[in-house]
C-alpha cells in the first residue's frame, strides 16, 4: 500500500512536499495518501495554532497604575479579548479555542501526538471533553490507556471507551455527577435559519430516554414494514411530536401505525380507507434496547459500566434499571475468560427473583459472565440468582457445536447470535451499527457457493453490505479477529475485531468522593 506521504513526518518537510504536488496527476490509491497525509499536516498545524493561543494566555499584560490585581480569570479574559481583536472572531469562539490550548497544556502525550498527526483536533476535544473533570492521576491512565490507538478509533467510539474507563476508575464520582446532571433537565426549542424547530431533551433520565428511542425506533421499522414510505428519520420525528404532543393521544399503537401509512402512502398507489381504531389500545410493536452488561455490575457486586449498543455507556444502576425493565426482552449470555474473550453463548429463560412480569419484550440483554461466576459455591451464595446462574452452568457444562446447514441461505439462530456476540457491530471501518441490527453478510456469496458457517459470517450493515455486493469494495478476513477492506481505488483498510469485553481497570476513587459521599443514593432512582 503507497505510503508515499504519510509516512513523512509532519512539519515544514511534509508541508513542501505536498504544496509540490500537483493533484490530477496522482494515482488513485497515492491520492488517498495524500489526503491522509493532508489531515496530518493539517493536525499538526491545529497543535501550532492552539500552543500560540496558550503562550499568550501566560503573556504578561502592563501593570496599570490603579493597582488592580490581574486574577487569572481576568488574564484569560485578556488573552480572549486579544484573539478577538486580532482574527475578528467572536469572543465565545476565542474563549472555547483559548480554553482548549490551556488544558491541551495539562495532557503533553495528547499535544505530542497531535503535532504528529497521530490523532486530529476531533479526537483530541473528545479526550480534553471527556476528561475535563477527571483528577490529574486518573486522566493520566485514562490517557495512557486509548492514546495509542486513538487516531484508528472512530471518534463516537473513542468517546465511549473513555467515558467507560473515566466511570471504572471513580463508580462513585460518576454517579454523583450523572445525579446532579439529572436535577438540570430541560427541554429546548429553537427555530433554525430555514424557520424548522429541533425540539430537544436534555440531562434526561438515562434509563427513560433510552427506552422512549428505542420506542420511537420501533414503531418507525413498523410503520415501514406496513407500507409507510418515508426514511426512518422522517417516521421518528413525526413519531416524536405525535406522541408528545396530542395527535396520537389515547391511540394504540396499530392506530399510529396506521396513521402514518395513511400520511405516507406508497407514491402510484391509491390512499386506503383507514382502519377502525382498536376497541382497547394494545402494545404490539416490542421494543427495547440491546444492553451488553457484566453479571457482576447487575447483581450489584460491582459498578463497572454497562454498555447499549449504539448509544454508548450507562452507569451500573442504569443497567439494572434498563434490565429489570426489559425482563421479557431476549437475555443472552456470553461466558467469557479473563481477558473478555468468548467461550460459550446462548440464551436463558430465567430471571433473578423479584424481577416484577412486566415490561417491554423486545430488545436484547447480553449477559457477559467471567466463568468463575459459574462455581458452584458461588451460586449458593446468591440465592436470588441461583436458578439464572444455575442455568447457564449447566449449558456451559453441556455445550456442543453449533448444527446449522452450511446450505441454507440464512443462518439458524444459534449462528447468528454467535456472530453478533463475537463482533460487536458491523465490520466496515468505523461503523458503530450494532451487529444485532445489521445482516449476517457471506464473505464469500452464497449465490457462489459461500457456505452459511461461522468462518464465512460476518455482520454488515444495509449501506457497507450494498458497498460490498455492487459497488466495488472486496472484504478478505484474514483470521477470527482481523478483517482487511479494498476500496475501489485500491486502498486496503485493517480492520481488527475487540472482544467480547474489554477488561477495565480496578476502581481508584478519589478522596473527596470517600469522604463526601460514602453511602451515596440510588442512581436509578434519580
């Protein structure tokens, strides 16, 4: 693969190598590098810009004859005020640039790796945003733990390995921030430029706001199935003000549904009569979220963080919250080693005791299970999980390979949920799409005699499945966890698979959140 650019380092050489270029004349695959090597430059050019804003942040301003103290907070507002006046920009825009250089300060590894090009600004305001209000001592293993891989991680995913790790090293801090968050909500409305409205939530309640979208969605892939035709945003915000507002009051779901094939018909066909409201409205569209969570953070032992696919972490209390609600949802388990990787997988029917027989049936929640949780003195000691524990002990005990008929056009159950537990979302660079929601794609096409087997599977979502299928991309798996892509312009792109479950780091809380705060309440019930 040409590396004809990026592998230049980034600086005055790189820079006058590509101003040299003359960009008709490169081949396909040199002008990706040389794009590449662009948002490099151009990274390294960002660390220049903000490590000048910071030196005039330390500038000494004139000392005046009035005698007034220059605090830092008017220092700062000095150095803002002189970027204002210099690039004529507004004095926010100056306070957010000024106040990124200052803290980038704090983090040398992450400005290091910026001037390098190893990670762009995105990333790096994802890591100063996520470890504004860590302490010097956990921002420093946070920092050490992602940086290396930072610039290959999409910045969504970045995003929330950091938020895992900033919540594994402080449980506590982490839930009394999200409690004091959650007292702040509010609802904003704002007409844009085009005279539209965003209507949005903020500070919601984690474990209601996760299921009214996954609500939303639901009726929305409903409304599509019978007939609706309109793009799934469209049906979700039509959904959205429906039902906060009072056009779908006292409606059953098959009445929305309805409603909205009647508002988007099918273009060449004529409007149908719309049908007799339910005599009783009735659920009928399950819904719910795909919760990945360690038994152990659900049981209470522990307050590692949980995670809902697509979305991104929760708090422990918010995961129980999330599966007590969803008790009749799919709960699937993955038995797992010490270094997160799968042994076993399947489904259980049981529940812990207590669990109330209600709420929603669809959604998924994935049970992740270190083995020892598995030993038998370990279960009697739980005697409200006995029979869930119990359960999965005996078919991990009792476990044989999956049977499934290599030439069947789709995967049995069993096969699937083995490729969604395996990998966690589609394999394109960069996707986040959970692999529940995505299709089970044969790397070699069936219509060609690809075997439906577990080596041949791999979850690709709608969109990188047509990339795959018509529009050029080849897709080579190199081993269980490694997956290579080849663009069209002959560009190839690595692409390795996590396990199951990434180890986190033991709990470091710190001091003032021991003393301060040692019983702290219920984080779901805020």
């Amino acid at each position: 693969m040409s590396r004809r650019f990026t592998a230049l380092r980034t600086g005055p050489k790189l820079a006058k190598r590509l101003a040299s270029v003359e960009l008709g004349s490169l081949p396909d695959e040199q002008l990706l590098d040389f794009a590449h090597a662009e948002v490099r430059q151009l990274a390294s050019q960002q660390a220049r810009v903000w490590a000048a804003f910071a030196e005039i942040g330390r500038r000494a301003p004139l000392a005046f004859d009035h005698g007034e103290v220059w605090t830092p907070e008017r220092r700062f507002d000095s150095a803002a005020c002189e970027i204002v006046a210099e690039l004529r920009v507004s004095k926010p825009y100056a306070e957010h640039e000024l106040g990124y250089a200052q803290d980038l300060e704090a983090m040398p590894a992450v400005a290091a790796a910026l001037r390098s090009g190893e990670v762009d600004r995105n990333r790096v305001l994802v890591l100063l945003d996520v470890c504004a209000d860590l302490t010097d001592a956990h921002r420093d293993e946070l920092i050490a733990a992602v940086l290396r891989d930072a610039g290959r991680v999409p910045p969504a995913k970045l995003r929330a390995q950091a938020q895992r790790l900033a919540i594994s090293l402080d449980p506590a801090w982490a839930e009394k921030r999200y409690r004091e968050a959650v007292k702040h909500q509010r609802v904003t409305c704002i007409i844009g430029d085009d005279l539209s409205v965003t209507l949005a939530g903020e500070n919601l309640d984690a474990a209601d706001a996760l299921a009214a979208m996954a609500h939303v969605n639901a009726l929305a892939k409903a409304a599509q199935r019978a007939g609706a035709k309109a793009s799934r945003d469209t049906l979700r915000g039509t959904l959205f003000t429906g039902l906060l507002g009072t056009r779908f009051l006292g409606m059953g779901q098959r009445d929305i549904i309805a409603e909205l094939v009647k508002q988007f018909p099918k273009p060449t066909a004529a409007p149908e009569p719309a049908p007799e409201p339910a005599a009783k409205p009735e659920p009928v569209v399950p819904s719910g979220v795909e919760l990945r969570v360690g038994l152990a953070s659900l049981m209470g032992l522990s307050n590692e963080p949980a995670e809902v696919a697509d979305s991104g972490p929760v708090l422990a209390p918010i995961a129980r919250k999330i599966a007590e609600k969803q008790r009749r949802s799919e709960w699937r388990y993955a038995i797992l080693d010490g270094n997160g990787v799968l042994l076993h997988d399947g489904i259980t029917r049981h529940r812990p005791a207590g669990y109330l027989a209600r709420g929603a049936k669809g959604g998924i929640v994935e049970l992740q299970v270190p083995n020892y949780l598995l030993e038998p003195a370990f279960i009697e000691e739980h005697p409200q999980w006995a029979a869930l524990l119990t359960d999965l002990a005996k078919q991990y005990a009792a476990q044989k390979p999956i049977v499934q008929d290599p030439a069947a056009r789709l995967p049995g159950r069993p096969l699937r949920r083995r490729m969604q537990v395996t990998h966690r979302s589609c394999v394109f660079p960069a996707c986040r799409r959970p692999a529940a929601a995505s299709q089970a794609d044969h790397r070699h096409d069936h219509a060609k005699g690809g075997a439906t087997l577990e080596p041949n599977l791999g979850p690709l979502c709608e969109g990188h499945h047509d990339l795959k299928t018509r529009w050029g991309w080849r897709l080579i798996k190199r081993d269980d966890t490694t997956y290579v892509w080849i663009s069209p312009l002959g560009r190839r792109h690595l692409v390795t698979i996590e396990p199951v479950a990434v180890p986190l780091p033991e709990p470091r809380p710190r001091e003032e959140t021991r003393e301060q705060d040692p019983d702290p309440p219920d984080v779901a019930a805020a």
